[in-house]
C-alpha cells in the first residue's frame, strides 16, 4: 500500500480543512515546498497535492508551487483541485502532475472526464469519488448530488478507469478513524464481472483518504486492500510521525 501524504494549498501555503469547510481552514506552513521536501527525506515517494483555490474558482490557481515541488524533489505527484478543461490538464501535466483527480467534473461533465481517459490513458487520471451520506460531493464540497457512491464508481471503472481516491467527508480532517466498512463494501462491490455483460473487470485501485488518525490504522487498511493512502492532518498534527512512515514503507519494499 503507498503511502501518499496530502499537501492542502490556500494563497500558496500549506493548509488543512476539516470536513472541506473553508472557514476551518489552519495554516501549517508557508512553504509547501519545504514540507515536500521533508516528505522525500523520510523516504515518501508520493504526494497529494490539492489546489484549494482552484477548487473554488473552477480552473487550475496554485501550478506554480506543483512546478517548484516537482521539478525541486522526485516526488510523484497526483494534482487535483478545480481541474475543468484540457487546458487545466495541459498546465498541470506541463507543471509536472504525474496523475491528475477528477472529481467535481466526473459529476457535471461526464463527456470531458471520459474523454481525459481516453485521451491520456487510466494510469494518469484518478476518479476522486468524495462522499458525504454515501452521496457524491462536488465543488469542492459545498454541493451534494443525488448520485450513489458505489454505482458511480462501478460506472467509470466499466469505462476504464484504474484509480479511485475516495474520502468520506464526514470523516476528513476529523482524526477519527477512516471509514473501514465503506472501503471493504467498495472493494467487493468492484471487484467481479461488471454489470450487464458478465465479463470480468480489472480491479479498481482504491486510494482511502480522511480521519486517518493514528498509524495502526494502516496496516488495517493494506490488509483491506487498498492500493493507497493518503494521510493529511494526522501528519500536521503528530499523531502519526514521518519516521513510523519511513519504517513502514521500508518494511513494505523488503517484503
């Protein structure tokens, strides 16, 4: 399981909501590149890197600090964040994203994010399937659709896509524990033939994101079978340390 710590940015520094409400908003660094850096020196070989601001005014904001992390550490980075048209991508991917997340635009422009899949392939665009109630959540939180979780995943994954970061906003930046049962639900329910045509289909990769508080938590969620982890706040607020997380993936690559 990869371990993928988050880095929030508002006005360029490195912040954290709780549950996507802007009015949480908490700084903890001014310089995300800083706290980049610190991530790689721990043996972290993975970022999420969200774009807050671009996720409020609906195009890619913050390029330029992705640009300095990703040409200044070897990091690879998933960018999301107010991503809406091929020019948001083009930015992003020429700013150095090695993937991309979907998330608002798989809900409002179904056509466009299909056509991102095809056009740069499953392994660079990731579905961010954020939920609240078990219903999908867009622009960057603030609305509720009427669409269900688990069968709007099953409907991208027929269409190829490969990764799926999926946050139960309830539970984001609560440091209360990750929404375990959800995650085991979405695995099984994504894992055999797809709807219809009885054909087996590749297994989503399944990113858990929110309320990761403690590090026991981890291997609870590599033994669900979850391709990843992104853990923001427990990082920020010490409760999980860069050193257990250097251990971890040591162990990991041993095995």
């Amino acid at each position: 399981m990869r371990i993928i710590p988050a880095i929030d940015i508002i006005e360029g520094k490195c912040v954290r909501l709780s549950k996507g409400d802007y009015d949480t908003k908490k700084i903890y660094n001014e310089n995300p590149l800083e706290v980049a850096k610190n991530f790689e020196a721990h043996g972290i070989e993975h970022l999420h890197l969200v774009d807050l601001d671009g996720a409020k005014s609906n195009h890619i904001v913050n390029h330029k600090i992705l640009e300095q992390i990703a040409s200044k550490t070897a990091l690879k980075i998933d960018f999301g964040g107010g991503l809406k048209s091929d020019e948001d991508l083009r930015i992003a991917f020429e700013s150095g994203a090695d993937q991309i997340t979907g998330g608002s635009i798989a809900v409002k422009d179904p056509e466009i994010f299909k056509s991102w899949i095809e056009k740069f392939g499953s392994e660079k665009i990731i579905l961010g399937a954020d939920a609240n109630n078990e219903k999908i959540a867009v622009s960057g939180w603030q609305e509720e659709s009427e669409l269900e979780l688990i069968p709007f995943i099953q409907e991208y994954q027929k269409e190829g896509v490969q990764y799926v970061i999926c946050t139960d906003i309830s539970k984001d930046g609560m440091l209360e524990g990750p929404a375990f049962e959800l995650y085991k639900r979405i695995l099984k329910e994504t894992s055999g033939p797809s709807a219809g045509d009885g054909k087996d289909q590749e297994p989503i990769r399944l990113i858990a994101s929110g309320g990761i508080s403690e590090f026991d938590e981890l291997p609870k969620l590599a033994e669900l079978g979850c391709e990843g982890t992104i853990i923001g706040k427990a990082i920020y607020e010490g409760r999980i340390q860069l050193k257990q997380l250097e251990k971890f993936i040591l162990q990991k690559d041993n095995f």
